[in-house]
C-alpha cells in the first residue's frame, strides 16, 4: 500500500472525541476556541485552509482529539511535500527533541506516547517522505523527529509489556480472596453506607471506572475484608489505564500514606498476606514512572512513592508482629 493508504488504515479504528480539550474555562483562549471548531466534524472533511484557519487547535486539543485528527494533518502534508503546512511544522518542532525524554515536555507524553504500533509505522513513513526536501528542515531535523517516534514505540510496547506483567502479579496475588461476609465498617456515616451497599454482590472483576467514580467514599465505608477484596479493582484499573487519573487511587495511595500512625489502614494490612502486599509494592513502583517512561509525576511525585513504599514495609512488618503476637496468644490458650 501507498503512503496515504498506510495512514488511513494504520488510524482506522479512531474514532470522533468526546472531548476535544483539556482546560478549564479561566484559562480559556483562542487557541481553545480554535480547537473547539473542530466539534463534530469528520477529520475526512478537514481542509488544508481549515488548519490554517485554526492552527491554534492542535496545541489543546485532547489527548483523544488530537490523535483522531492526526491523520488528517498527515494526508494534507504528504499530499502536496514541497508545501509548507504550519500544522506538520507544528509537529515536527514537537518531535525535533533531544534523545534524552527527561528534556521533553508534556505534549509528547500525553499526546503521542501509547498510541498502536501500525500508527508509529505510518508516522515514521510519513517523515521519511520529506527526505531530500528541505519543506520542515535539513536531514537533521528529520533524522530527530524520527528517533523521537522510535522511542516513544519502544517505550509504548515496554509499558505494555510491563502492565501486562503487573497485572498478571496483581491477579495472582489476590485469587484467592474470598467475597466478604461483612461488607461495610461499623463506623461508617450513613452517606458512605449507601456508596458500599452498591458494591453488595458484586465481584470485584466487575467493578469498573465509572463505579468507582460514581462512589468516591466507598473506600473508607469498607470493613477490612471488603476494602482488601475490591483493592485489586483498583490496582488493575491504574495500571492499565496508568494516565488516567482516578480519585479512588489518590485516596488509597492516601491512606497508604498515613502508615502505622493509623489505626484504619493498620486494620486493612491485618487480612493482607504477603504476596498481596508484594503486589501493592510493585503497583506503587509502577505509579512512580521511576522505571517506565509515560507515566511521570500522575498521582504525585517520586519522593512521595517512595515514602508509600516505605510505608507498606512498616505495615507489613507491624501487622506481622501483631499476627504473631496473637498466633502466641491462642497457641497459649
């Protein structure tokens, strides 16, 4: 297949935004309203004059927004290479970058890392065609961009492969938790009992982002059996989602936080086993980014990762000491 073929099925499967920005409406700028034209409109029917009209578009658009109307800026660009286009300009002074990503700035991250294999391959081919010209820079300029793509695609299939495996440990560690028999903690406030009664019968395979978004203080209405039997919904959901913020991970990474000093989480880490905290530890690595490129400063900062995973040895030694303590007991009796 031609080029052009290569772009439209690489990017088939993108389908239209349901958010076309990210910002909130005190930041509000041209640039925005330049991006919200594009609202319900095919990136198919997209002209060359429209970019040009509203060239301020691709630097807010959203994530979704931005890779829908990706192709559309390609074709354009590759159909006529000797013409300046500011749009492809525009991306390739985003992708003229050091080889290094802790020099990169966010639009990278969030815009272009994690997309399908095939879309790198058609982004890679789509640099390739301006060799020879000098329509965006010399050899060098198209020499970076293309090493930045690169990256991103290896670091995209290291990621997956990555989440895959933690997924795997996630799944392992907590098999065999059985469902719990008490669902909600004796000192909850009645607006949190109705959040947990939701969750009565459910599996916790079957939870999913909406739900917990929908019932943002079910965490702290759970006794201990229940917060430990749904916590693995929540490992999963990051991690495989590891951009996306989600509010209940903020308030488990919270209670995590707060160590042996309290005594709420400290009744929690009392029914996890060993695996299950080894897994915990390993998803608080992964929300780090300190090994995985892409997933950088989502829910807080290295030094407070590692300060959670410090926390979670003092729990486990702690509730270690307490199971111990009362194993002796009842071995006494």
């Amino acid at each position: 297949m031609n080029l052009c073929e290569q772009i439209e099925h690489a990017f088939r499967n993108r389908s239209m935004p349901k958010k076309l920005i990210n910002a909130p409406g005190k930041l509000f700028s041209d640039d925005h309203e330049d991006a919200l034209w594009f609202s319900g409109r095919d990136r198919r029917e997209i002209s060359w004059r429209d970019w040009e009209m509203h060239s301020g578009a691709i630097f807010m658009f959203s994530r979704e927004a931005f890779v829908y109307y990706l192709p559309s800026l390609l074709l354009l660009a590759a159909g006529t290479p000797e013409a300046w286009f500011y749009p492809a300009d525009t991306l390739f002074g985003t992708l003229d970058r050091s080889p290094n990503p802790d020099y990169w700035d966010g639009f990278i991250e969030t815009r272009l890392f994690g997309l399908e294999d095939e879309e790198y391959e058609a982004i890679k081919a789509w640099i390739l065609l301006f060799s020879g010209k000098s329509t965006y820079g010399d050899e060098n300029t198209l020499l970076r961009s293309y090493e930045t793509i690169e990256l991103l695609q290896r670091e995209t299939e290291r990621l997956r492969q990555f989440s895959s495996d933690l997924c795997k440990q996630i799944e392992h560690a907590f098999r065999n938790r059985p469902t719990p028999d008490r669902l909600i903690d004796d000192a909850t406030p009645l607006p949190a009992r109705d959040d947990a009664r939701y969750f009565s019968g459910k599996n916790w395979r079957e939870i999913s982002r909406r739900d917990w978004e929908a019932h943002p203080r079910v965490l702290c209405a759970f006794s201990p059996e229940a917060f430990v039997y749904y916590l693995p919904s929540i490992l999963l959901l990051t991690t495989r989602n590891p951009r996306e913020r989600l509010q209940v991970a903020e308030t488990l990474l919270s209670l995590i936080d707060r160590g042996t000093e309290d005594d709420f989480i400290k009744r929690r880490f009392l029914v996890l086993d060993a695996e299950e905290c080894e897994a915990i530890q390993s998803w608080i690595l992964s929300l780090s980014g300190r090994n995985i490129f892409g997933c950088r400063n989502i829910f807080g900062s290295e030094d407070k990762f590692a300060r959670l995973y410090e926390a979670v040895d003092l729990l486990q030694q702690e509730v270690g000491q307490q199971k111990r303590l009362l194993h002796h007991s009842e071995v006494n009796k």
